[in-house]
C-alpha cells in the first residue's frame, strides 16, 4: 500500500502541504482565486504541482466545507465508490449515493473529533455500502484555512484497506498454516527420525554425489563412526575409506543408476574396526520433497551372526545325519557283539557246566564227599555265570527295541501256580513261609508264556533271596477291569528309599550284611519291569524302608495292547 | 542194533562230551572235526543222525547242511545243529532246513542223549 506521507512537500513559498488530497483541494482554492491577480502567477505554478500530484494519487479525496457539503472530490473517489459528480458536489456527505454515506463513525469524526483538533490520521471506520458491499477505510482528516476568507475547508483521504485488511487476515491464516504445516513437517522429520532410529538396521541416506546426508544412530553403533565424520563425507570414504567395498560401489553406481529399488545386494567384507561383515544392502532411491534432487536411501541388514548360525545348523544337521549312519552302524555292531560275546560265553561254559555235570553225575564212576561238593561248586558258579549272560541279553534286547513278544492265551491261574513251586525248594529250605492269593476266577491273558514266567520266577526268588530264615513271602492276583494286578511281597530287607531308584538300574545290590551271601545279578528286577511294560502294563516297587519287606505290584493286560 | 551218529564240531571238548553222552545212552558215534570231512563221512557211514555246530572251520553248519540235502544219499539223515548261537539271528540260519533240530549250548547233559533220539525215526 502506497504511503501517502511519501508525497509530503513544501510548496516554493514555504505553505506546508501534507498530502496528495490536499493538493487537490488546493488547487481547487486556486480555482476559485483565479480571478485575483496578486496571486495569479503563484496559484498557477501550485494548481499545476497539484495536477500532477493528482494524476498519480490513487487514493479517493474528498473536502468539505464548514457544513459539511462536499466542495470537491477526486476521480478516483467517484471511481471507486461509483457516484457520479453531478449527484455529489454540493451535496451533504452524509447524504451521498442515497445516503451510503451516513456513517456514524464518520460523524463522529466530522463533528466531534475534528473540531477540537486540525488533523486526525487513520481513523478507521468499516461499513457496508449498498453499492460497493463492506469496506474497511482509513480516514485521513485535515482542516484547512481557505487561503481567502476565514472559512475552513475539510480535507478527507479515503483509503480504502479493505483488501489490506483481507490480505492480512489472509497472511495471518497463512501464517497460522504455515506453523501448523511447519509443525506437522517437525513432527514428520521427527517421526520418521524416530523411526530411523529405532530401527535397528543402520540406514544411510546419500545424496546423488553420495555424500552422506543422514545416518541412523545404529549406523553409528553398528559401523563404530562417529557423526562428525561421516555427515557430509563420500560413502567410499567413511572410516578411513573402510567403506570402498567393490560390491557397493556396483550398487550405488551401475545397478542404482538403472533401477530405483534394490533388495537384498549381499556384500561381504572385511571392515578393519569391526572385522569381517556380510551384509544384507537395501536400496532406494527417493524423490526429496522439494526439488528435484534424488536422495539414495540405503539399509544395511547385518547377517553375519545369521550366516554363522546357518553354517553352523548346515554343519549341526551334517553331524546329526553323520551320526544318525554311525547310530545305525554302532546299533548293529552292537547286536553283532552281543551275538559274539553270546556264542563266546557259551562255548566254555558248555565245557564247564557240562562235564561237571557228568562228573557231579558220576557217568564215569563216584567221587568222594569233597570232590563231589567242589564239583557241584563249579557247576553251581557255570549255572550263574549262564544265568548272567541270559539276563544281559534280555537287558540289551529290551533296551535296543529287539525283545519280540510271542503272544498266546495263557492260563495265568495255572502258571502263578506252576512258578510258586518252582521256588517251593528255596522257600521250604528257608524255612519261609508262602502265602497265595490268588482269586478263583481269574481270566486267561494275552501274553508271552516264556516272559510271563521269567517275570513271575524273578520277582519271586528275589522275594526268596531277600527274607530271612522264618520270614513270609506271597503272591496276589485278581482281576481290575481289563487287567489282571499282581503283588508279589515279603518281609524282607526292603528297600531304603534312597535305593528306590538304583534298583531298576541293573547290577544293583541292596547292600547288607545279609544281602552280600545273596545270589543274584541285580537283573532280575529291571528285567521284569521292562518286560510287564512291553506286555503294555505297569510296575512299582514299594517299599517302607530297610527291614520294613517290599511289595511289587504290576499288571498285564488281559487282551494284549500290542498288535500281534 | 546199535544207533549211529556222526558228531561234526570243531571243538574237541564238545566232541568228547557229547560223544561220552551219546556212547553211554549206547550209540556208535563217528567224529569229524570240520564240514567237509563230515560230508564225506556221513556218505561213506550213512548215521542214524548228525549232531553239528553252526560255525565250523571250513563252511557254515547251514551249508554244509544244504550240500547234505542235495546228495541222495544223505539227504534223509536227521540234523541236529548245537550251537552256542542261540540269539534270533542263530536260529534263522538253519529254521529252513527240512528234517532238523536245535538244541542250544551250554548243552543239558542229563537229557542230551534223549533230546538227539527224538530226531531218529
């Protein structure tokens, strides 16, 4: 907006003339002096000056007489408020273009204020004309002494700063949108700042002479360098030019050049600070927001550790196969041992057990009391070491899966019978006393007779074995819904609850004075459970303590849970 | 008339024990010491039954068992194989041999004798 006080100037004879309005009304006074010869040359020179002064101002003008009626007015003032002249000189201000003007802030003005003081600037009025809608002005007042007569004439500058007022309530808005937008782009490079850095792959981003721009925190953790050498630097050259890899170059200057986006460039190399490193290159090329400048984002995936962990699962499943071929190799040089070592055993102890048979059977004629009872010595250590050798075959085939079952209908009554005499010889020398229990109707189950038995004749010569002279031993059986329960108990040692577990361990001797004379392999206890849970039933030790006896209790299926 | 059995073991121990066993339950026993000598005696003596080991010197129990069966003139003659390999795969061997026994090592010398007769018709 053009400021009125520019054209402020002082006429030749030293008359003050304020503004560009002024002048106009001044030439006006001139107008009407003409005929006054005294002042003729000079009004001649001032009315050309206001002229000029006229042409150039734009803003509306207009003077008033002492009552207020308008006495002359500017062009632009009937331009601008669309009157038209013949319907505005002589007329009452207030009463111009159908009383538009009748403002009364304007009056206030003319009435009040200007009265008392010669000169008021900026008065502001709005108001809203018929014509020309609402408009803001600023007023500009002056009174003026007629330079004839006493009378005073009023000089009003209108400018009309409406559009001002717009303009900067709309650089205000702006302004406001401005730091809002500003605001929101903070909390955008904030955010995706944020974001760089909470990622935890290092990210870089380069301009196209890829000079580093911006570097994530992690980069810096990452690739031990610090801000103030890196910002700004060629990537080539970052931590003493570790950064020339050959590969990146490839990247950033062949492949980059031709596609925006690259995943997954694989690169390996050997930093000197932090060692060997294969990394993992993402690539993007990004527009910048403002100009045309592209920018290289480039996110680099550490994979080294993930490298190693998958050489080492390569190498880890390598060794599993290499040993699952060694488990098959060592499963089957382990039954050819046991096969071995069988057939070995065997062949002496054929020699052993079978001639000191003959002889304990005098074939070939008698021997006396000594020699038959040593003899029998033999033959009793050659019948244990057989026994032996029975029982860890059965371990070993149990435990390597190979102990098949050869299922039948067996007639349980008969054969719990059948084995309760076989130890009756141990139990009556002895002198224990065997107690049966065995319920009348008892079905006949599927099962293996061989192992049936073996399992009934172990747990009852370690009842035998491990009661003293005098005690008791027994056997109960009966039926539970599918299954037949057996507890074969005595009143022997017992077990110290320390030993609950060792005893199904194998070779496990309970250790008392009177356990020491006792035969046995520490077998037969681990041998019977395995084979009642091949039958698919269950089996438990109980057992109260040292001297308290001990019951075992098991059970066999009736019909057998195994496929046969 | 007495019963003939021929006794093929590589192992002099088991050859005397159970040719004892067998001589007192009154048998006339022959020994060979290895199969092909066995063969041989058991064409020339034709015995009431054979009583073999599995693992002889100079072939397998098994085979000398086959080359026994394949000949007319002993292919009838009872097999009784003893043998220290009583485990599965011992006994797998020979299950397919027609006219044969088994009986497992350490050897039950009070029945021996009894257990070989239940093979002679």
């Amino acid at each position: 907006m053009k400021d009125k006080r520019k054209n402020k100037e002082f006429s030749e004879d030293g008359v003050k003339i304020h503004t560009a309005p002024e002048r106009r009304i001044i030439e006006k006074l001139h107008q009407e002096i003409a005929g006054s010869k005294k002042t003729e040359r000079e009004a001649q020179g001032s009315r050309e000056f206001a002229e000029s002064i006229i042409n150039t101002v734009r803003e509306p003008l207009i003077s008033l007489d002492q009552d207020l009626r308008v006495v002359a007015v500017s062009r632009s003032f009937y331009e601008f408020f669309k009157v038209k002249p013949e319907e505005t000189v002589g007329q009452l201000i207030y009463d111009l273009g159908n009383k538009q003007w009748d403002i009364p802030r304007l009056r206030e003005l003319l009435e009040t204020i200007l009265p008392q003081k010669t000169t008021f600037d900026n008065y502001e009025v709005e108001h809203d004309f018929a014509t020309i809608g609402r408009r803001i002005m600023l007023l500009n007042a002056r009174q003026i002494e007629r330079v004839l007569g006493k009378e005073r004439i009023i000089l009003l500058a209108i400018e009309d700063i409406t559009e001002r007022r717009e303009i900067e309530k709309g650089l205000e808005k702006t302004r406001k949108e401005l730091e809002v937008i500003k605001k929101s782009a903070d909390e955008v490079s904030e955010f995706s700042e944020s974001v760089i850095n909470t990622v935890r792959e290092p990210l870089i981003s380069l301009d196209q002479d890829l000079r580093v721009v911006t570097v994530s925190r992690s980069f810096y953790e990452c690739f031990k360098v610090k801000p103030e050498e890196t910002v700004g630097q060629l990537i080539y050259d970052l931590g003493n030019k570790q950064w020339d890899i050959p590969k990146l170059r490839e990247l950033l200057e062949t492949i980059l050049p031709q596609k925006t986006t690259f995943d997954n460039y694989e690169v390996e190399h050997n930093f000197s600070t932090i060692g060997r490193r294969i990394m993992l290159l993402n690539a993007r090329q990004i527009e910048r927001g403002t100009g045309k400048e592209r920018i290289i984002l480039l996110a680099i995936e550490d994979i080294t550790e993930r490298r190693e962990i998958e050489k080492g699962l390569e190498k880890t499943h390598k060794e599993l196969q290499d040993l699952a071929v060694e488990l098959k190799r060592t499963t089957r040089a382990k039954s050819e041992f046991l096969a071995n070592m069988s057939h070995e055993l065997r062949t002496p102890l054929n020699s052993i057990n079978g001639f000191s048979e003959i002889l304990y059977d005098e074939t070939f004629g008698p021997l006396n009391g000594v020699q038959k009872e040593y003899v029998n010595f033999v033959l009793t250590s050659g019948k244990h070491l057989l026994l032996l050798i029975n029982q860890i075959l059965d371990m070993s085939k149990v435990e390597a899966g190979k102990m098949q079952l050869t299922l039948s209908d067996l007639p349980l009554k008969s054969i719990l019978n059948e084995i309760s005499l076989l130890v009756a010889d141990m139990v009556s020398k002895k002198k224990l006393q065997i107690l049966l229990e065995i319920a009348e109707d008892l079905p006949n189950i599927e099962a293996d007779e061989l192992r049936v038995k073996e399992i009934l004749y172990n747990l009852l010569s370690n009842a035998v074995k491990f009661t003293p002279e005098g005690g008791k031993i027994g056997m109960r059986a009966k039926q539970t819904d599918s299954e037949i329960e057996i507890v074969v108990w005595d009143t022997g040692v017992g077990i110290a609850p320390e030993n609950m577990e060792k005893i199904f361990e194998g070779f496990f001797r309970v250790d008392t004075p009177y356990s020491r004379i006792t035969e046995g392999t520490g077998l037969g206890l681990p041998i019977a459970k395995k084979l009642v849970e091949l039958h698919g039933g269950n089996f438990s030790v109980l057992s109260e303590g040292l001297g308290k006896g001990t019951q075992v209790r098991f059970s066999l299926p009736i019909r057998s849970k195994k496929a046969v | 008339m007495k019963k003939r059995a021929l006794i093929v073991d590589d192992n002099g121990n088991n050859l005397r024990m159970e040719k004892d066993l067998l001589e007192v339950a009154g048998f006339e026993v022959f020994l060979a010491r290895d199969a092909s000598s066995g063969i041989a005696m058991a064409k020339k003596e034709k015995p009431d039954v054979i009583v073999m080991d599995v693992r002889l010197p100079d072939m397998r129990g098994s085979e000398a068992a086959r080359i026994l069966r394949e000949d007319k003139d002993t292919s009838d003659i009872p097999i009784v194989f003893v043998t220290a390999s009583v485990m599965a795969e011992g006994k797998e061997e020979i299950k397919n041999i027609t006219n044969s026994g088994f009986i497992g090592k350490p050897i039950n010398t009070r029945n021996f004798a009894k257990e070989i007769n239940r093979f002679i018709k």
